[in-house]
C-alpha cells in the first residue's frame, strides 16, 4: 500500500458520507492555520506523512515545519504551522495527530534502547509486531529513533522459526528444503534460523548455508557461549525477553543483532495537539 492509498483509505474510514461537524458550522472556503504543538519531549517522528495528508485534501496549503524527523522535542515547542482551507484542516486533524503521536511514540522508545547500549556494535531491530496497514510508517517511525527493520513482511527475508522447523521435522530439513526451494524458483533471499538451545546451534554450523542464527531466549551467558560457537561465521540475533532492563548485558556478549517486538508493541503515543486559528 503507497502512502497516497494509505491516507486516502484512512480518510473515507474517518469521513466517510461526509463531516457533517465542519460542514454545518463552517462555511465552505473559509482560510485558517493550523498549529502543532508539542506537548511532552521524546522523538518527534512523521511529520513528513503530515505533510502528504494535508496536501492530499489540498496541494496547495502552505506546509511550515518548524522540526524535522527525529528532532528531539520538548513540552511547549511547535512542530509546524499549515494554512488551508478550514475545512480540509478539521477533516484531515485526527489522522495527522494519531500518525504523528503513534510514530513519536515509537520513535521515542526505540531510541531509548539505542541510546542503552550506545557504544556496543549490537543495533537494536524491530519485528513484525505490527499495526495491520500502518507497518510501513511504524518501521519508518524505528528508523527515525536510531533502530532497524528486521524485515518487511514475509516476502522479503526468509526467517524459519519454530514452528517452520517443527512442521518440517528437523533444522537439517528446513534448511535443505528452503535453499533448495530459494534455487528451484531463481529467489535470492537472506535465509534466518531461530534456534532454541547450544545443540540447535551445533547442528546450524554443522548444515550451513544460512545467513544470520537466532538465538531466541538464551540468558546472556548462554548467548555468550552460542557466539563463541559461532565464531563469525554467521550473523547474531538475539531474541526474546529482553528489556530495557536487561539489554546492556545482552549487547555485552558481542551478538550483532537484538531484535525487540516492545519498541512497536508497547510504544506510548506522545502527547501532540493540534489548534487551529483564523487567519
């Protein structure tokens, strides 16, 4: 879905016949501005997205940012102005707020879990814990707060998990048959295997052909000893009940990757209004 599909499917939900509040009490071409204002600090994220919905309903309202994408923020500063019809600012109001305060929100704590373990090689990714139609934005919102997509969707990157392996019956045969399927339909995928314990590991090293191993809920020692098994050979993952509380003595263990469904999942919405005034 293009961002142009997106709003204009997030606009008929919102509209729909038409918004009757706007449309009894304002009268049709009346000019006003519109002002951001933001409310609490954190990461500021999507302001680019408010940009296209306003110009979406009206291509020429007058758009003035006053931050950018991945600005930090404080409580009392504005984001930006926009003049436009009145009509198209009131229509298009919640969706540019609830982009903008579910991305910031996301953005924020992401970089919460960069900024733990800054000075580790470990980054932090993202997962597919996601909002159904809004992932795009929400794994646009990860980058801004300093973090990575995993991947998009299932399409992109070929990651066998657990239930993959157990349906196929052993990690030998999930990695066969997948290089061997990646052949047979000429695919070029990054090819991911989740591992639960060190002789999942051992039997990965020994098939080979993969690009990255995860390591789905190992305790920091055993991480440390899976990597040293490891030696380079493949990229790190680590997975699975890690928190802010405890990341630094994941990242300590050298693992490349720390992938961490929390930063989309449990992402507190800023707190951003929109008011807007006659000009």
């Amino acid at each position: 879905m293009t961002t142009q599909e997106f709003i204009a499917a997030a606009l008929l939900e919102d509209v729909g016949r038409g918004d009757y509040s706007t449309l009894a009490s304002i009268p049709a071409g009346t000019k006003g501005k519109a002002v951001l204002k933001i409310k609490e600090g954190g990461i500021l994220a999507g302001m680019q997205v408010a940009q296209e919905i306003f110009h979406h309903l009206e291509q020429g309202a007058k758009f003035t940012p006053y931050k950018k994408d991945g600005d930090a923020v404080k409580d009392g500063e504005t984001a930006f102005t926009v003049e436009a019809s009145v009509h198209t600012i009131l229509k298009v109001e919640r969706l540019v707020l609830n982009c903008m305060q579910r991305m910031s929100g996301i953005a924020t704590l992401t970089n919460s879990y960069v900024d733990k373990i800054k000075g580790y090689k470990t980054k932090i990714l993202d997962t597919r814990k996601t909002t159904p139609l809004f992932r795009e934005f929400e794994k646009q919102a990860v980058r801004i707060g300093g973090g990575y997509n995993l991947r998009m969707g299932l399409y992109d990157m070929i990651m066998l998990k657990d239930n993959h392996i157990d349906f196929c019956g052993s990690i030998e045969q999930a990695i066969k048959k997948t290089n061997e399927y990646l052949l047979a339909n000429n695919l070029d995928l990054k090819i991911e295997i989740e591992t639960r314990n060190l002789d999942d590991v051992r039997r990965v090293l020994e098939t080979g052909n993969v690009y990255r191993i995860m390591l789905d809920n190992y305790s920091p020692e055993l991480l440390e000893e899976a990597i040293e098994m490891i030696g380079g050979r493949y990229q790190t993952e680590a997975s699975g009940g890690i928190n802010l509380d405890n990341i630094l003595s994941y990242a300590r263990t050298g693992v490349d990757y720390i992938s961490c469904g929390a930063i989309t999942n449990q992402a507190v919405s800023m707190d951003l209004s929109l008011k807007a005034q006659l000009v």
